[in-house]
C-alpha cells in the first residue's frame, strides 16, 4: 500500500504533526515487515550455502552389477550378491523427522527350476508358492537391530488363473523377468533414524514347488532427499 | 523488522535540519539495506520460499524430493506402437546392435554439477517373424547414455539388460522365457529400470532407452520415461 506523502511550498509553516505524519505512516505500513515478508520462491539455489549442513540432496549411492548370476535357493531372506553385494554402507546416515529415503532396485530374473508343475492348485494366483520375493532391509547404526522395511515384492514364476476354465490350461513358466522393488521411506516419527546400512534381499517362498531362481544384471540405489 | 523513526517531532519544539536529516537518513538506509541479513531469521527459508522447476512444463513436484523433472513422457494408449527390427544389422539378426526406442529418449545440458535419477519402463514384445527357429532369439532392453555429441554403440548399461521375448506360436522354448506353449502371449514382460549417474556442469549428456532387435520384427508400446535432475 503506498504511503501518502505531504508536500510543501515556500512559505509554509513547518508542524510537528504534519512531519511526524509521513514517518508514522511509513511506519505503520511497514509494521507487517519481517523475515516473513518476501515473496513466494524468491529464493533459488544462488541464495544457499552448501557449506557445513548441504542443503541440496548430495547423497547418492548405487550398485550395479551385469555378469554375476546368483541362486536364491532358500526361504529365508538372503544378501542379493552379484559380487559386489547389493548392500550400500553408511556407517551412521541420519534421516531425519520429514526426510526421506528412496530406494530402488531392479533385477531379472534369468532361470528358474519349477517342481511338481502337476500340484496345479500351488500355481494359482492366490497361492504363493511358485513365487519368490524381494525386499529392502535395513541396520539400524544404534541399536544394530535388522529388520525389513517398505512393501515386499512378490513375482510369480507361473501364469495361471485363479479360476479354472472348462478347458485345461496348461502351466506356463515365467522367466526372463525384469523385477522392481521400490520404496519411498519417510522417517515419519519424531526422533531421527540412524542407518548403518541398506541391502536388498530375496528368497524363494517354497522350496517344494520352487527350489531356486537365478538373478542377473540388477541395480539398486539409495538416496535421501530433504525435505 | 519494521522501520522506526529515530525522531519524533513534538508540538512547540522546533524542528531541527540535523533531526529532519537523520530521519531521512535512516529512511534513506531502511529502504536501501535497512532490511538487513538478521531480518531473515535461521530457519525460516521454507520449501515454499524457494524456486520451483525453472523449465518449461514441469512438474512441480518440490526438487529435494525429486529433483527438477526435466522430461515426463508417458504414452499409455496400447495402439501407439513403435516398430523395430534386426534387418538392420549387418551380417545376422542376433548380434548385439541397438537402435533408440520413438520418444524415450532426452537431451539434458548441465547448468551445474548434478546428479540425473532416470526411470523409465515399457512393454517390449517380439511379434510373429519369419526368420529360422534358432535364431528367434529373446531381444535386448537397455538404457543408454551418451556423453557430448559423440553415440557410441557401447553406451549401452549391461546392468540395466532386460529381456523381450518372441510371440512365436512355437512350443520350443528358444528364446529361454521359460514358455514352452504355442500361446505367444505368455511371453510379455514389462521392463522397468531405475538408474543415476552424475554429471559435471556443461556436459551435455543424451539419454536413451534402446532396443537391441533379434527378431525380424517387435513392438515397443506402453512407454514411459521420467528424468529427475539434483544439480548441487
């Protein structure tokens, strides 16, 4: 809002009242002035230090690898391990309250040995034991507790559908699968998560259907972006 | 912080040159730099104080989150198709030569030193061909990324291999996707892909998602690509 300004001629006398006016009227407009008072995105990256704390997401991390083929043969969660293993090491990331960590890894799957393709109700698509499994894992650099984070990605290794038509079909193998995991972890509590380190990790879900899945040429990638 | 008037004049005291001109001066300063470094207090630049996506068709999406959005291309209509082959290779269909994929492809010049996240996915399909059994083979999916001006064929990133195979109404399993049916339908597979490299100010860094062809004739449809620049 402009501020009104008095003007004088030769001549005129000089009262207090009219002098004081025009700086309390540019006072009173500025009143709402304050560190709060600049105007949306006025400020680009020229206006921050990246020095000490960065600012901008400086932190990536990523593996990858494209000769190794590892078995997965067991039903426990094991290291995906293409030599180098898909573990990115921290030793202490702190992800703090509203940050958040995005993770991403892609694999194929190149080979599987499928058993008993007769017990066809285990091939269902309800039914997971033709299927094998990926999922983010996580130390946690102060307490040193591992566990699981994020959804898990289940892929079958058989397409057959819930509902038998009247016709037989036939069971048919699903292999040569590009596989994705991703997560978007946001530290949604109110103390900070320190990270020792991040793998990926998968398994087989039964081993009496399928014994082993072979992966190859995968990558993964970890990194934390401010908020 | 508000300006403050150093003098106030008051009824019956005369009013001074010195007093007037120390009003204006501090006038005079408030305007000019009285608005000074304190005045913004620490932690008060918010994500809404600081510069969006500064390119055309962004999206805005806040960049610590995902970084400047360069490029969205997303075809979802499954009749847009783009056709490839492997007749353009030289001595066999199945030697390992790619050709870039119709609109999944990008051109980003680095204003700063940054980091590019690239992700990208579609549906690659082998159609029904002519050529002999043996050499119906299961067709390469890459990401590709080129520095400069120079595309040379092994940009290509090994990692980011994903397999497309042949729809051939054949029960041998040649192309090894595991089908061994006459229904080619089972062997469609969706290629997603998520990868980052970075990048130093002023290179000029072309990015591609390509194909390597070992039919005579297969589709890429249902395409994506999404490129998130971090400068620093």
């Amino acid at each position: 809002m402009p501020v009104s300004v008095d003007t004088y001629e030769g001549g005129d006398a000089l009262i207090a009242a009219d002098a004081n006016a025009a700086y309390t009227a540019i006072a009173a407009e500025t009143a709402i002035l304050d560190d709060e008072n600049t105007r949306s995105e006025w400020c680009s990256r020229e206006h921050i230090s990246q020095a000490g704390n960065a600012t901008f997401n400086l932190n990536f991390a990523q593996v990858e690898d494209s000769n190794t083929t590892q078995v997965i043969n067991s039903t426990t969660f094991t290291q995906v391990n293409l030599v180098p293993a898909f573990r990115i090491a921290y030793g202490g990331l702190v992800l703090q309250p509203g940050e958040v960590l995005r993770c991403h890894f892609d694999i194929n799957v190149v080979a599987a040995t499928i058993l008993n393709p007769n017990a066809t109700a285990r091939y269902l698509a309800n039914d997971a034991s033709d299927c094998y499994q990926f999922r983010f894992f996580f130390r946690n650099f102060v307490s040193g507790v591992v566990a699981g984070f994020g959804p898990t990605a289940t892929y079958s290794t058989t397409n057959k559908g819930v509902v038998n038509p009247p016709q037989t079909l036939e069971i048919v193998n699903r292999i040569g699968q590009r596989c994705s995991l991703h997560n978007c972890f946001l530290n949604a509590t109110n103390a900070s998560i320190s990270f020792d380190w991040i793998e990926v990790r998968a398994r087989v879900c039964d081993t009496a259907y399928l014994p082993s899945v072979s992966i190859k040429e995968g990558t993964f990638q970890v990194f934390r972006a401010l908020h | 912080m508000p300006f403050t008037v150093p003098v106030v004049f008051t009824a019956a005291t005369a009013v001074s040159a010195t007093s007037l001109q120390t009003n204006h001066t501090a006038l005079r300063k408030y305007i000019n730099h009285g608005i000074i470094k304190a005045d913004i207090l620490p932690v008060s630049v918010t994500t809404t104080d600081i510069v969006r996506g500064e390119y055309a068709n962004v999206v805005r999406d806040h960049q610590f989150t995902t970084g400047d959005i360069l490029t969205q291309f997303v075809e979802v209509d499954l009749f847009s198709q783009s056709y490839a082959t492997s007749h353009f290779k030289a001595f066999d269909l199945f030697s390992l030569k790619t050709e870039a994929v119709p609109n999944m492809s990008k051109r980003v010049i680095m204003e700063r030193d940054g980091t590019i996240f690239i992700s990208a996915g579609m549906a690659a399909i082998g159609d029904l061909n002519y050529q002999l059994l043996n050499q119906k083979k299961a067709s390469g999916v890459y990401l590709q990324i080129s520095l400069n001006d120079r595309v040379i064929a092994t940009d290509y990133i090994a990692a980011t291999y994903g397999r497309a195979y042949t729809e051939d109404n054949v029960a041998t399993d040649v192309d090894t996707s595991g089908n061994t049916t006459t229904h080619g339908i089972y062997s469609r597979r969706w290629y997603a892909q998520r990868y980052w490299r970075t990048f130093s100010k002023g290179d000029i860094v072309n990015i591609a998602l390509v194909v390597d062809p070992r039919s005579d004739k297969m589709h890429v449809t249902a395409r994506n690509l999404n490129l998130e620049v971090f400068y620093r």
